[in-house]
C-alpha cells in the first residue's frame, strides 16, 4: 500500500503492474492477515484520481482472478476470497455508486466552469468504475445491482443521455 500511496505512477504499464502486485498480495494475505484492505484501498482514493483508478484496477483483476477466469490455483484461498469478497459486496459496491457520483458532479461542474482537461479526469475515473463493475455484474446477486431503488441502473441511464 506504501507504493501506491507514494504516487507518480503516470503511465497506463506502470499503474497495471502495481494493480497486479497488489492483487497478488491480496491473494496472499486478505482477508485473514489483511482485515483493513477495503479501509486502505478506499483511503488511497483520496489522493487524487490516479489513484482512484489504481484501486479500481485492483478490484478488477482480483475479480478476475477469483471470480470470472478463476486462476487462483489454491482452491482454499480463491474460496476464502471469494467468500470475503462476497460478504463485503455490499459495502463493495455502494464504493462504486460513491465514486460514480462524485466523479459524475465534478466533471459536470469542471464542465460548467470550462475546465475540460479536469473534466476529462474525472470522466476517465467514471469509465474506468464502469469497466471494474463489468467484472462484478457477471457473477453477484442482482440484488446489488438494484440496490437503493436501482439507483446503479438509473446513474446509468442518465450516463447514456
């Protein structure tokens, strides 16, 4: 978590590979050596939006690897995370509905204001919490999906208009 606390991660290889080695060390130790991962990894989102997008990239490949392709070979580890994973979808997700929204506000304010570069920012944030939810939606309960009076489909509804 130091290293991407540390920040100066520009390129789109470099943020991959951290994301990578935070998910192996994910798969290591969460949730039985690791309890505070979602508290540390909701934290970093506060350091600004590459960051942001680190930690949705490490959602997204841990997701992979656990739920959808399946190439944790541990069958005892991949059902431990998976179990974590799944008890804390709740608190998962409206992760992603909070970052949404945020980022959906700021970039319409940044547009309002005429700041399309921070505008541009905060959009790349949004797209990249909509492609780390396609590896959710796949596989929980649709009962997250609907959640708050299906508030996730009515933000992306009001995304496609």
């Amino acid at each position: 978590m130091k290293l991407l606390n540390m920040g100066g991660w520009e390129t789109g290889h470099l943020n991959d590979a951290l994301a990578r080695v935070i998910v192996e060390m994910i798969k290591r130790e969460w949730p039985q050596q690791w309890s505070t991962l979602l508290a540390e990894l909701s934290d970093a989102c506060s350091r600004g939006h590459q960051h942001t997008q680190i930690v949705l990239h490490v959602f997204l490949r841990l997701v992979e690897d656990v739920a959808t392709l399946q190439t944790l070979e541990q069958h005892q580890r991949r059902k431990d995370i998976y179990q974590a994973l799944t008890s804390n979808m709740a608190e998962i997700f409206s992760f992603f509905m909070r970052l949404i929204e945020l980022h959906v506000q700021e970039f319409r304010e940044k547009t309002a204001a005429g700041d399309y570069a921070g505008a541009a920012s905060n959009g790349r944030v949004v797209q990249v919490v909509l492609l780390t939810l396609t590896g959710f939606v796949e596989w929980v309960s649709t009962n997250h999906v609907v959640t708050n009076n299906g508030r996730l489909l009515e933000i992306l509804c009001i995304l496609l208009s």
